[in-house]
C-alpha cells in the first residue's frame, strides 16, 4: 500500500509509476493523463486544420485562381473535414474533459475500464496516422469531401481507401470510449449519488456514450462498404451493378447525424456546469435538462434524412424527416431557455468562462435557428450545398462545440495544471477570435442565399464583397486563436502557480479535491448528500 | 494500477461491445431488406443456388456450440474443470468445422464464376449481382466473427488450463461466452434469408 | 461482484433449450418450402426471433439478470427496427 500512499500526496503531473517520461505519459493508464494526451494531439491538429480553412479562405477572398487550383482545393477540403470532425469535435469534449473529469465529478479514482481507455487514445493516434497516409502516397489526396459519396469515392483514383480505413480505426476509438464511460456511470458513482443527483457534465457523457455506442457501428460498416467497392467492385453503391448511391448516403448519415449530437451534448453540458458557477445560481430546471439531453439522443436517430432531402428519397420520407428534425428541435430550445433562466437575476461573475459560454449561447442559436431554415423543405432546395449550409454548420459545430470547449478549457484550466492563465489576454483573445468568427461565418449566410455553391474554389463576381469580408475576418479569428492558444501554452508551463481548490466557488465534486488532483482523485471516496449546484445555503 | 473487480461491470461492458456488433451487421441486414424489396424475384431464384443442406448443417452444429459453451460455463461454476475444457474444446471444434464448411461453399460459387461483382456474375441482372454481392460480405464478415471467436476460445482454454479461469474467477469465459452466442444469434438470421427464400 | 449469488444453469436446462432450438430450425425448412409467397418471410423471422430470444434468455442468461440488461437489450432492438423502418419510408414509397 506505500505505493498508495505516496500516491495519494503527490499532483497527478509528477507522480513516478512504472514508466518514466515520455512513456509514463503515453503508457499511462491514469484518466487524467490520456485526457491531456487527447488534448495536445487535439492541439495539434486543430492548428493542421485551421491552417487548411486559412488556406481554403485565401483562395477564396477572390473569384479564379487565386494561390490553387480545383484539384488543390478540393483535396483541402476534404482533409479538413476529415480533421475536423473525425480528429477532433467528434472525440471532442468527451475525450479531454469527459476523461479528466467525468470519474471526478462522479467521485471515483478512474473509470471502469483504465487500460482500454488507453487503447482509446492509441486507436486514435493511429487512425490519424493511416488517414495521413492518405496525403502523401502516389495517387493524390482524397478529394471527395469527409463525406465520401458514392459512387465517386469508388471512382476517383485518390487515395480514399487510407483515408476511409483510419476513420474506421478512429470509430473504435469512439466505441470503446462510449463503452467505458456507460460502465462507469453505471457503476462507479459515489454513495449518496443517485442518477438525479448528479451533475450533467456526466449525464451528457452518458447520452454521448449511448449514441458513441449506437451509432458508430453505422459508419463503420459504411466504410467497410466503400472499401468492398473499391476492392472488389462489389456493387452496393454502383448503378451499373444495381446498386444505389442514395443507399449510401443513407447509411452514411444514419451515423453521421447522431455524430453531430456527439458533437454538441457534452459541449452543452460543460454550458450547463459553466452557468450556474457564474450566475451563482443553481441551474433552472435541472430534470428538464436531464430530459432533453435523453430527447435529443434518442430523437436524434431519427432526423437522419434532413441531408438529403434534394437526393431523390420519396416524398413521404421527405415529410417525415422533415417533421422529426423540427421535432428535435424542442428539447434543444428547452436547454437555452433553462441557461438563460438561470443567469435570470443572478449573481454574474463576469470572467472568461461566462464571455464563452454566453457567447456559446449566441452563436448555437444562430446555429440552430438556421438549421430549422434548412430543416424545412422548400427553403432547403434553395440552400443546399450552398454556402449557407457551410455556415449553419460552422455555427452551431465550431460555435456549439468549439466555443464550449474554450469554455472548458478556461474554467477547468487552473484544476488541470495547478496555474492560472492570464485573465487579460484570455478576454482579448475571445474578443478577436468572437469578432473573426462573425466576420468570418455571416456572410456566407448572405452568401449562400444568393446561390453561391459550396466545395468550388471558384465563384461568380457578384460573390466578390461578401468574400473578402469572409476571408478578412477568417484572418482575424485565426490572430485570436493565436493569442488564445499562445496565453493557455504558456500558462500551463509558466503561469501563476496555485493549489487553491475552488477557485470559482462551484459546487461540483471536482472542486474539492486537490489542484491538480493526485493519481486517484480522492484520499477516500466522498459521500455524497447535496444536490449539485447548490447555492441556496 | 488501480486493481478493482467488478465482474458485473465487466458483463456490462461486454454486453454493450454486442451493441455494436448487433448494429454493425443490422445495418447489412438493412441493406439486404432495401435491395430485396426492390429485385424479390431475383433474388428468389438466387437463393435457390444456395445449398441448403450445408446452410441446415452448420445451423445446426452452431446452435449445438451455444449448447455447449453454456454449459462449459456451468462445469466452471461447479468447479468441474475437466468438463470445462471437453466442452470448450467441442465448441472450438464446431467453429473450425463451421469455417471448413464455409470454405467449401464458397469454393463451389468460385468455380462457377461467382465472386463479388465480378466473373460471371457481372453477366447477369443487378438483383442477382447484389444477392450474392450480400451473401460474400455478410457470411464473409460473420465468417472472420467465427475466426476471431475461435482465438478467443483458445485463449480460454489456455486459461481455464493453468487455473487462471476457475470457479471464483470466470468473468472471462462468460465474456467469451456472450461473444459465440452473438456470432450463433447472426446466423440464425442469416440463414433463413438467403438458404430459405422460396 | 462477489457478494451477489452466481445462478448456475443446470445442464438439463441447456441440452433442452438446443432441443427447443433444433425443432424450430426444423420449423422454419419446413415451412419455407411450402408456399405461403411474402408471409415465408415474415414467418421465417418470427422464427428466427423467438429463436433469439430463446438464445438471448437462457444462454445469455438475460432471464436471470437483473432488470437493467433486458430492459438495454430490448431498447437497442427498437432502436435498430425504427431505423429500419424509417428507411422504408424513403424505399417504399419511390
């Protein structure tokens, strides 16, 4: 037990198991070190990706070739949103933050299952490193787009099939994730907390996990799929074999769709921790918000249709998918009604993470309401594939989760590294990447009403006005993620030292214990009796 | 390292791993549904090219092994080892007599000229091109479920061997366990929609 | 966990669920070969669910689980058979 005991004293960050150094890092078993695995190479990646959108915005600021070509700037897209999502909205949330705190938060010393979280984080790298592959090998990048449409993901001679199989690698990375977070919530939960006592960080882990679990599956036989195409011509996708590519798509989105749900629950969940601390206020309607987390999950399923509505399905599948994305609306609505109903006559501490997560709310309403536009069948004929629908996404994917996750970061920051950032540069730095973002998505509304397609390197002169203000502001989001990432890199080695263990005053288990917590979170596993997010003392 | 058992978190999370399973092969049988509804003649007549006395066998001898590795399960639970390990050891035996099967039927649709979208089969029309384009992928997938399943059980029976899985400790042969009869519970509805259709 | 009492399943029980099995296989060649034309199909999967059923129950020991397993079991079935269904709406109705 001394093992234990040493353990028990020192910060997660030093302490000396089996392996020393590098390896200790990237053979450890311990939660909180595979969340911050997950965060570098998240890091790193994002900036590969965003470097893309920078370069796919320059080509664009005028009509023709401005520094590519179309093959070059087909092949830019598709990388990143193959990054994008697979890479990092998708693992996201869940896998920094549901890793580092979702044992915490329910007062266990890890998850169920430690060493398969590892295989996790290892199945990721390793997806990544096949889809890399993807981009250097003989007969070009794939240029297909993330979405790898049939029939021309088995007919162009890039390179899909590295890029559709680390995706598939990647999917069991999900699965695992969604399994081991299922078993923990089931299982590992303090004394004294019952399911309606925790806090719903985790409850929007557990909707997540189900959907990781359910839908994943789906993608990864799709891909499995195009791989048969490609390699035996086996048909299911090809007209001239009886097959058919609206099948693909079908099966594509049947995944694809829940994926997005992946995306923003966890991020809405982190809003839902954030508010309460900063309005000192407990959250309004907590089973509501239970409720809705569940709703969307499930409903979610559901909607899948809604992506292809100009495809040729039959007009009562379009009814139908039609009504049930309006239907999942709804419990996303209740969720905005009860942050803002929360911050209703509270106590506001105005600090970096409320600038995020009230901006969070602004920008996933944008998001949201536009998709109900695209929701709807006649206005959908108009926009789709145009750039509006790039825009919709960019809202409510980088608006929903990216702001929620820069949310995270700055209000778990000083719990992970036991430092404070710079407050100053963190609100300088939201302020020009918020006024980037803005610049950078809102006229592609404009845009994309007025016919401007998407996935062209070229457009019509009359897109010209709306295009530089675009790429402009593209630049300016990007110099505000530099001086958000260069505060928090720094911070992390350099910044303000500090133990203290609740610096916000939240009322969450992982405010109680040290800063930064040591390898097994508790010295004895908490009891619990409160509720969370209770400020009614 | 953290050491903490928990054999019914441990079932758990297997149980969701078939989860996966049960929609990965869900959505071929999808796929199936679609294009049957769309060619059922076709398909008809191609289902007739099946052998249905082979498909009745290895029904039957993969229903026996569910049989049987629930019943090794028990031996444990007793503490009754040397069933353990005869029971363990039909099952694994009924796998591989499952894949030779197998490798036969396939070997008489390949000297027709019938492999997936190509050889002859590219000569005829598209419900018989997807018929059996469905039949190579999903008996070809279930087939590398029945290959993974037979390492599993050697790895078992290694263990049940040096008394790693015994009657305190069998959450692993339970595990296995749930896994064959997954891989059984496909084929069940396998077998009926593409040997049977009359 | 340790503390819970382990249910073992006599091997009576399991030689004659294989029986209960082996019959209904019987069951299902046997009616496919007569001509009930679409409702073939439709009676070889009820067969082929009870079948599952059978297999999930007694060999998978959900019958003696407590209730949170089948209760997850029955729920992704559904989900599964809606998406089937929802797929329909698009196929059947070309």
């Amino acid at each position: 037990m001394s093992e234990a005991s040493t353990a028990k004293h020192v910060s997660y960050l030093d302490y000396k198991g089996r392996y020393k150094g590098f390896l200790g890092w990237i053979l450890s078993t311990d939660h909180k070190r595979i969340g911050l695995l997950y965060l570098y190479t998240m890091l790193g990646f994002f900036s590969v990706g965003a470097i893309l959108g920078l370069l796919m915005k320059t080509q664009l600021i005028a009509p023709g070739y401005t520094i590519m070509g179309p093959q070059t700037y087909n092949a830019l897209f598709t990388l990143h949103g193959i990054i994008m999502i697979f890479i990092i909205v998708v693992p996201g949330l869940p896998a920094v933050f549901g890793n580092f705190f979702l044992p915490i938060m329910i007062g266990a010393k890890d998850v169920a299952f430690p060493r398969i979280n590892l295989l996790s984080w290892w199945l990721y790298v390793i997806g990544i490193l096949i889809v890399l592959t993807s981009q250097f090998m003989g007969d070009g990048p794939p240029d297909t787009g993330w979405t790898f449409y049939a029939p021309y993901s088995f007919r162009t001679p890039t390179n899909v099939l590295p890029a559709v199989f680390g995706a598939f690698v990647m999917g069991f990375s999900s699965i695992l994730t969604g399994i081991n977070f299922v078993v923990t919530i089931h299982r590992m939960r303090a004394p004294g907390m019952k399911w309606l006592k925790m806090p719903l960080f985790p409850w929007t882990l557990y909707g997540t996990a189900w959907i990781q679990i359910l839908a994943t599956p789906v993608i990864g036989i799709t891909l499995l799929l195009i791989v048969a195409e490609r390699t035996l011509g086996i048909g299911f996708f090809d007209p001239a074999l009886g097959g058919d590519p609206i099948l693909y798509q079908h099966l594509f989105w049947i995944y694809s769709h829940p994926a997005v749900y992946i995306m923003i629950l966890p991020a809405m969940g982190a809003i839902s921790e954030i508010i309460p601390v900063f309005s000192r206020k407990t959250i309004f309607g907590y089973k509501a918000i239970v409720l809705s987390t569940m709703a969307i999950a499930f409903v979610g399923y559901f909607v899948w249709g809604h992506h292809m509505f100009t495809s040729g399905m039959s007009g009562r599948a379009l009814f139908a998918f039609s009504f049930l994305t309006f239907l999942v609306a709804i419990p996303s609505a209740v969720k905005v009604f009860n942050w803002v109903s929360t911050m209703h006559r509270g106590s506001l501490i105005m600090q970096t993470p409320f600038y995020w997560a009230v901006s969070f709310i602004f920008v996933f309403m944008i998001g949201g309401l536009t998709g109900l536009v695209l929701g709807s069948l006649a206005t959908n004929v108009h926009l789709h594939d145009t750039h509006f629908v790039v825009a919709h996404f960019h809202f409510i994917v980088f608006g929903g989760t990216g702001f929620a996750f820069m949310a995270a970061v700055h209000y778990w920051f000083p719990k992970m590294f036991g430092r404070m950032y710079d407050a100053n540069w963190a609100n300088m730095g939201w302020g020009v990447f918020f006024i980037g973002f803005l610049a950078l998505y809102l006229p592609m509304f404009y845009l994309g009403i007025m016919g401007m397609p998407r996935r062209y390197y070229d457009y019509l002169p009359s897109f010209h006005g709306g295009n530089i203000l675009s790429s402009l502001g593209a630049w300016v989001m990007v110099a505000g993620l530099l001086i958000i990432f260069i505060n928090l890199v720094r911070s992390a080695r350099h910044g303000q030292k500090t133990s203290e263990k609740n610096p916000w005053n939240g009322r969450t288990l992982e405010w109680q214990v040290d800063t930064p917590p040591t390898l097994f979170n508790f010295d004895e596993i908490p009891t619990v009796t409160k509720r969370p997010y209770d400020y009614e003392e | 390292m953290l050491e903490h058992r928990d054999d019914q978190g441990a079932k758990l999370g297997m149980w969701l791993f078939l989860f996966t399973e049960l929609l990965l092969f869900g959505m071929l049988f999808v796929v199936y549904a679609v294009y049957r509804s769309m060619h059922p003649e076709a398909f008809r007549i191609a289902g007739e090219e099946l052998d249905v006395v082979i498909g009745t066998i290895n029904t039957v001898i993969l229903l026996i092994s569910s049989m049987t590795v629930a019943m090794s399960i028990t031996a444990i639970q007793k503490g009754d080892k040397k069933r353990a390990l005869q029971l363990l050891g039909i099952t694994l035996l009924i796998a591989i007599v499952f894949l030779v099967n197998k490798y036969f039927e396939w070997g008489a649709k390949f000297e027709y000229g019938f492999y997936p979208g190509a050889g002859e089969l590219a000569e005829l029309g598209y419900g018989t091109i997807l018929f059996f384009g469905l039949y190579f992928f999903m008996t070809g997938l279930h087939a590398l479920h029945i290959l993974i399943g037979i390492g599993l059980f050697i790895y078992v029976i290694a263990q049940v061997r040096k008394d790693r899985i015994h009657q305190e400790d069998y959450i692993w042969l339970e595990n296995t366990g749930l896994y064959w009869h997954l891989v059984d519970l496909i084929w069940i509805f396998l077998f009926p929609l593409f040997y049977l259709i009359h | 966990m340790s503390e819970e009492k382990t249910h073992i399943v006599p091997y009576k029980t399991q030689v004659a669920v294989v029986a209960v099995l082996l019959v209904l296989t019987a069951v299902t060649v046997a009616v496919t070969r007569l001509e009930f034309g679409t409702l073939n199909t439709l009676v070889a999967m009820l067969i082929a669910g009870i079948k599952a059923v059978i297999v999930m129950a007694w060999y998978m020991h959900l019958k003696y689980e407590k209730a949170l397993l089948p209760m997850l079991v029955t729920g992704v079935i559904i989900v599964f058979l809606l998406v089937l269904f929802v797929t329909f709406f698009d196929y059947s109705y070309r």
